[in-house]
C-alpha cells in the first residue's frame, strides 16, 4: 500500500509562510485588542462592509495551543499538499475555501441568524480543510496519525470527527464556518482535482523534477570540438 511521508517545506514555501502569518496575526490580534476587527463576524461584514475579515478570521486562533497545533499543520501538512499540488494551486485551495466558507456562513446567518454565532476566529476553518483534504487526497494510500498507520480516509474522517466533537461539546453554531469549509473540501477533492490511483508515485515524481532541475542548474555546454576523451559527453559537463 503506498505510503507518503509529511516532509518539512521551506521556509519560502507558502505554507511555511501561512504558519507563520496565524503565530504572528494571532498574537497581534490579541495584544493589540483587534479580536473583533479581525475576525469573522456576520453583522459587521454585512453592515459595516468589513471584507477583510472573509480572510483575516483564518488566520486567527484564540488560544496557545491552537496556535502552535495550527502552524504545526499549515507547516507539515500544507507543504505536504503543496509539494505534490503546486504553490499556486495550493494557495487557490486556501484561499478559496477559506472564503467560501465565511460567505456561506454570511449567508446562513442572514436566512438563520439564530444558527450563526457573533463572531469566529477561524485558524481551525484552515487547518481542518488542509487536515481533510490531504486525507482526501491520499484515499486508500497509506499515513500515519500520531504514528498510528492509517489510510487517507481515515485520516479525513479523524479531522471531520474534531469538527463534530466540537460541535457536540460547544454547540453547532461554534463550528459553522468549519463545516462549510469540510464541505467545499470535499467538493473541490472530488471536481477540480484528479486523484491519482497511486498518490506516493506522484509525490516522488515532483521530487525527481524537482532534483533534476536543480542538477541541470550546473550543467555547461562546451565546445564540440574541444578535445574530450572518447565515449564522454562532449556537450555537457
């Protein structure tokens, strides 16, 4: 069963930057008293035109241990999906799900306002939707949670079961955001994208490329009659 490894991005990788931007947005939020400019609140991007919070909420997590779990996902498991995705397809990914599910939940909190909390920092909007869709995206293949050897299925049905336990402890309304997200996830899993049968030959196959354009940064050409032994390249060196 084919098995894929979390790897560390770089630290120029988008994910790596994500991790970084929820520490930092997190921590300024809080210091600086901007909870309720930053994150999503229903009322205000309705009635005050506050846009930016369709964004900023996910980047916000209101307690320590939300925010190192939280970076420690966007860092291995964003570059995991960024490494076999592209940077720019895993940022349409982030940024794409992120929105949807602040303007669904907008939405819902117009048509049912009695079903939508006043305000959601949405660090945990992100990371379930990455945690979900790597899940997704392994299938059948095979990863590990906590060093427990799982598939991708199960895995993406552990993050779905963290969203439901918060649900059934702090109340539906508290998840929301995190449900709509779960829901675009899978949409976008199962329509934008081409699942491979075999998701780890993918994965090495980026890594080849990846080796071999950094090996033919040092290739040379020379001239061809330039006296060489025989049964050498005479081009390349």
């Amino acid at each position: 069963m084919a098995r894929m490894t979390l790897q560390l991005p770089r630290f120029s990788s988008v994910s790596a930057m994500l991790a970084v931007a929820l520490v930092v947005v997190s921590v300024v939020t809080q210091i600086a008293g901007l909870t309720g400019v930053m994150v999503l609140v229903p009322s205000l991007v309705v009635g005050k035109f506050f846009l930016w919070q369709l964004v900023t909420y996910a980047l916000v997590e209101t307690s320590p241990m939300g925010i190192i779990f939280g970076a420690l996902i966007l860092w291995s498991i964003g570059g995991a999906l960024e490494g076999v995705w592209s940077r720019n397809r895993f940022l349409r990914f982030c940024l794409g799900i992120v929105v949807a599910a602040a303007l669904a939940t907008v939405g819902l909190a117009l048509v049912v306002p009695s079903l939508v909390a006043g305000g959601y920092a949405g660090g945990t909007v992100l990371t379930g939707a990455l945690w979900v869709g790597y899940g997704l995206y392994m299938g059948r293949g095979q990863t590990n949670f906590w060093g427990i050897p799982v598939t991708g299925n199960v895995f993406a049905l552990i993050g779905a079961g963290f969203v439901f336990l918060n649900a059934a402890f702090s109340g539906l309304s508290s998840v929301i955001p995190n449900a709509f997200a779960l829901l675009f996830t899978f949409l976008f899993m199962r329509t934008n994208l081409k699942l491979p049968t075999n998701p780890w030959t993918r994965f090495r196959s980026w890594q080849l490329e990846r080796d071999l354009k950094k090996r033919s940064a040092h290739l040379k050409s020379i001239d061809g009659g330039r006296n060489v032994g025989r049964g050498s390249d005479k081009y390349l060196q």
